[in-house]
C-alpha cells in the first residue's frame, strides 16, 4: 500500500494539472498582471535550477539547446496567434488553441514515458525519484521536454506582460470592432 501511495499522490497532482490546463487552453483567459509575474518567476527559477544542475552532465546541454529552441518556436508561434478581448470586467487573452495542446502532449507524454519506466524497472537500485529534480540533470530528453515547457511559457507570459501596458480600454473601444456579442473589443 505505501508503494501505491508514491504513484497514486503524483497521479492525482498530474490529473488536477491536466483539468486546469484544459480549462486554461478552451476560450479567453483573464489577462491579470500579477498571476504572469508569479507564473513567470516560477518558470524562470525552476529553468535556472535545472540548468545549474546540468553542469553535472555537461552533454545533456544539449538537450537543454533543442528544448530552449523548439519552446522558443513554440512561443513565437503563439504570440503571432494571440488575440486580446476587453470585456467588462478587463482584459482576456486566448492563446493558440495547438500551440497549447503540443506543450500539453509533451508534458504528458513523457511524464507517461518515465512512469511507465519506473514500473518496469524492479530493482529498488535502478528506480528514479519521479518527483526530484535530479531526474532532469540525468535525463536529458525529460530535460529537454521541460526546457519547451519553461522557454514557450517565459517568451509568452513575458509577451503578455508587454501587451498588458499598452492596452487601453477608452482608446481601442473606439478603433476596434466589437465582437459578435457586441460586449466586447476584439484585438488581434
């Protein structure tokens, strides 16, 4: 029973990250400036951490190049998609519906990937901490995968910041159309 508890508490962390990323990638979101400050510290710190513990393993540097620029690509991509909505209550942003689901499919897959090679391998010698950071300076394809996730969110929690000081509720009500509901200001 105790050898479930180590599988079933990180599953169910996974699965309640899974329902709020869901939630968060359908629709407009409320662009608030301190929730992207706190998000993008966070990402920023842990890629910082990561990366120092890289310099154990110097070759999966590597790894961490081709995550920094698919992440990178990823967050481009999603800043030339995004569109901005003024509601009543403030500002919503919508991201890139795919760009969001790639981010969210590598994420999965290889937390799959590394629990499913964690219940393969029997010996207590071989089995890795699924939650320690020492797995991404071990692992460089994990690191790789994590570097995607913190350069796409950085570049575009950073593009959000940006955007959010130059949006004007008065001055684009009057040059932007109103979107089909006629409660809102489109911008693109």
């Amino acid at each position: 029973m105790q050898d479930a508890a180590h599988y079933i508490l990180p599953l169910l962390f996974i699965a309640f990250f899974i329902y709020r990323r869901i939630k968060r990638t359908i629709g407009f979101q409320p662009l608030r400036r301190r929730r992207l400050i706190g998000r993008l510290s966070l990402f920023s710190v842990f890629g910082v951490v990561i990366l120092a513990l890289g310099f154990v393993h110097p070759i999966h540097f590597i790894g961490y190049g081709l995550g920094l620029a698919g992440g990178t690509l990823l967050g481009l991509t999603a800043i030339r998609h995004t569109r901005f909505e003024h509601r009543a209550d403030g500002w919503y942003y919508r991201t890139h519906l795919w760009v969001e689901i790639t981010v969210l499919v590598l994420f999965l897959g290889r937390i799959a990937y590394r629990y499913a090679t964690i219940a393969v391998s029997s010996s207590p010698a071989t089995t890795m901490n699924p939650t320690g950071f020492d797995q991404f300076s071990k692992d460089p394809v994990t690191a790789g995968v994590f570097f995607i996730i913190v350069s796409f969110y950085v570049i575009f929690f950073g593009y959000l910041l940006r955007e959010e000081k130059k949006l004007d509720p008065p001055a684009l009500h009057a040059a932007t159309p109103t979107s089909p509901t006629g409660n809102a200001t489109i911008v693109e």
